[in-house]
C-alpha cells in the first residue's frame, strides 16, 4: 500500500521524517564542511546560529602558509622530466625557445611559465609518393594523382617513390615549417616530377633509376636545407615505374624485343671476340713469315755475294787453277745426278764392272777421275752389262779422249 493511499503510513520516504536511516539533507552536508574548513583555518566553535565566537589569526595564517608551501613543492617537482636516449627536449618559456636538453633527467619551470617537448631525432620516418601501404609494409592501393607523371618524350609513367628521413635540429623541426611532413611530401613531388620530366621514358624505366634516386634525393635535401626544417634525408627508394595499366601489355612487348636486341648483339660481340683474334694471329704469322722468308732471301743473297767476291778475288789472283777448280766441282755436282759412270781406262781390253750391284749399293753417280790424260769411256748405267762392255770396245781410246778434253774445254770456256 503507497505512503499517500487512504489507511498508509503517512511516512515520505524522501523527507526522512520519522525514520533515521534516510539520506542525509543537504545543508546539513554543506554545514558541516564549513565547520571543518573553518577547524582548519583556526576558527573557533560558533553558536547554534553558526557565528564565530573565538579566532586565531595567527594560527590562521600558519595554516595557509603550510598549504602554499606544499602547493609550491609540488609545483616545482613537476618541472623535473626525463628525455630518454636518441630524443631531445625543447624548453619554450611562454612559447619563446630558450633552450635543448639531452638524454637524462632535467628541470625546467613548471607550466605554465615553461613548456617541454620531446622531439625524437632517432627515429627513421617516412612518406609514400604515389601508393599507400599497410602497417606490414605492403602496397594496398595506387595514387594516380601522385604516381602519374610525364617524361621527357611526353610518355606517362606511374612512379612510386618512398623517402626516408630523421629529424637532424629538433629546434627547426619544431618552430621553422608549421607541418614537415606535409611540406617533405610536396618538395618530393616537386623533385620527383621535375627530375621524370627532364629524362625519356627508356631512362626511367631501365637503367636511369640509380641516377634517378640520388638526383631527387640531392634535390628535396636541398630545398629542405633552404627551408631551415632541421631534417635530414636518409634513403630514397624507387619502389617502382612502369607504365600505365592501359598499355602494360605494348610495353612489355617492347622489352621482350630490346631484350631480344641486346641479346643479338651479345652473341654477335662473342663471335667477334672470338674470330677477330684469331684472324689477327694468323694474320700475324703470314707477316712473321713474310718477314722471315725475306729476311732469309736477303741473307742468301748476300751470302751468294759475298761468296762470288771472294771467288773473285781468288780467281783474279790465280785465274788457271780457280777455273780448273771450278770445273771440277760442277762436273761433281752435275754428275752426281746422273746415272752415268765414268771409267778411266788405260788399255782398249775388254773387262766387267758389277754396275748393278754398283748402283744399288750407292744410288748416286759413281765417278772414277781420269789421271795422266788417260783414255776414258762413258757407260750408261741403265744399260745390261753385256751393252756396257760392247760399247766400251767398240770405240776408240783416241775419240774418247777427244771427246772428253772438248767437253773440258767447254766447261772451262
């Protein structure tokens, strides 16, 4: 039955009348902290009417000074801070710069007289150029807007480019470019469009890209200088450059047949370096040889004139026995040839000479030297020895002899 129906309690549960255990009222609550506050300062009990009857103003007054004094100490110990290793602390005093600190623990003046920031100068940041990527690392999506640019030959080329850098001045990082990133990521757009723009499509996208890199990396490093913004440019990366999409295919075409082209060119080159030296050689042995046949025709001729001006001066002081001498060595050299024996025969008797047996022992011409104008008669060694003996009776010793000082004097004429 309700509090307020017809035979209830008439107890409001709210008021708290007639029942202890209720919430306590209000003023009674704010009275209360008066008097304790009032306790603290030094006051002394009031009245029932709540007005002081007895003050300590000088108990009043320690009071306060205890609890500025406490306040003041917490209040400075809240200027010691710690910068841990590779940051640094930059103190503005009303937002004017006074100063950096190192690792370690330092004071400054509390807030909010002085202010401190931590500026990380260790950590490697970066930015994307064209892509985006997750937290792995891995691309998940293009930015035509930023990757799509146009080269020297008027080609489009989609780059993608990541720069990594660290804050050098944590000074000028702070107060010289209102957002560094914002601005790095602009300066590298300008540099890499500019550096795209002024290169052929071919050079950015085979063997340009080394160059490439270390010219936009000069450039935005450079722009960054002049800017005063305290980073510096670790790395840049070329994360990729190819082609637009729409004419991925064409292009790739276009490789496989440059590949194909140098490729020829290769193989041509080693067939080359393999033929050419050796043509080289030969052509150097047929000039070694040319040069040694010469040098031996010379060497001969010289030989052979040297030889005939000794002769010469042999044959001018004792002409007879030079000529006689000369006679008899052609007569050897012509005769030695020849199958033909000479016989010095004294007598016109018949007699055998085993001239087979002769010749198979020494193939070369046997010749017997006429002494004392003796007779001599020519055999032809092809003939049987029947012949040989025929021939050598049937002519005389005198014809033979005739014979043999006209063919002397020819000789020696």
């Amino acid at each position: 039955m309700s509090w307020n129906e017809p035979g209830g309690s008439d107890k409001d549960p709210w008021s708290g009348r007639g029942d202890q255990k209720g919430p306590p009222d209000l003023d009674e609550v704010v009275k209360s902290l008066q008097e304790k506050i009032g306790k603290f300062f030094g006051e002394g009990n009031g009245d029932k009417n709540g007005s002081p009857n007895n003050f300590s103003f000088g108990t009043s007054m320690k009071g306060l000074g205890f609890l500025s004094g406490g306040v003041a100490l917490l209040w400075g110990l809240s200027g010691f801070y710690i910068v841990d290793e590779g940051n640094h602390g930059v103190e503005t005093r009303f937002g004017q710069y006074i100063g950096t600190t190192q690792s370690g623990l330092n004071w400054h003046i509390p807030a909010p007289i002085e202010h401190v920031d931590i500026v990380n100068v260790k950590q490697q940041r970066f930015i994307e150029v064209g892509y985006r990527s997750n937290a792995g690392g891995e691309q998940v999506g293009s930015v035509p807007k930023e990757a799509l640019m146009l080269t020297k030959d008027e080609n489009y080329v989609d780059v993608r480019l990541a720069v990594q850098y660290q804050v050098k001045d944590a000074k000028q990082f702070l107060f010289n470019v209102v957002n560094p990133a914002f601005t790095l990521k602009q300066v590298t757009e300008s540099a890499l469009r500019g550096v795209v723009g002024s290169s052929a499509m071919d050079f950015v996208l085979t063997q340009g890209r080394s160059e490439i890199v270390t010219l936009i990396k000069k450039e935005i490093q450079d722009v960054m200088d002049s800017y005063d913004s305290g980073i510096q440019i670790t790395s840049v990366n070329l994360q990729d450059a190819q082609p637009p999409e729409q004419v991925q295919n064409s292009f790739e075409d276009a490789i496989k047949a440059r590949e194909d082209e140098q490729r020829l060119i290769n193989e041509a080159e080693a067939y080359s370096n393999d033929v050419v030296p050796k043509a080289r050689g030969a052509a150097a042995r047929k000039i070694q040889e040319a040069e040694g046949y010469k040098e031996q025709v010379i060497a001969q001729a010289e030989g052979e004139t040297s030889r005939f001006s000794q002769l010469l001066t042999q044959y001018t002081k004792a002409p007879d026995v030079t000529r006689k001498r000369m006679y008899i060595e052609s007569m050897e050299s012509v005769m030695s040839e020849t199958n033909k024996v000479l016989v010095d025969a004294k007598t016109g008797s018949n007699f055998y000479l085993p001239l087979d047996k002769m010749v198979q022992s020494n193939p070369s011409a046997t010749t017997v030297p006429a002494v004392n104008n003796a007779s001599t008669s020519i055999v032809d060694s092809s003939q049987s020895p029947v012949s040989q003996q025929a021939s050598s009776s049937s002519v005389p010793d005198q014809t033979v002899e005739r014979s043999a000082n006209r063919s002397r004097d020819g000789r020696g004429r």
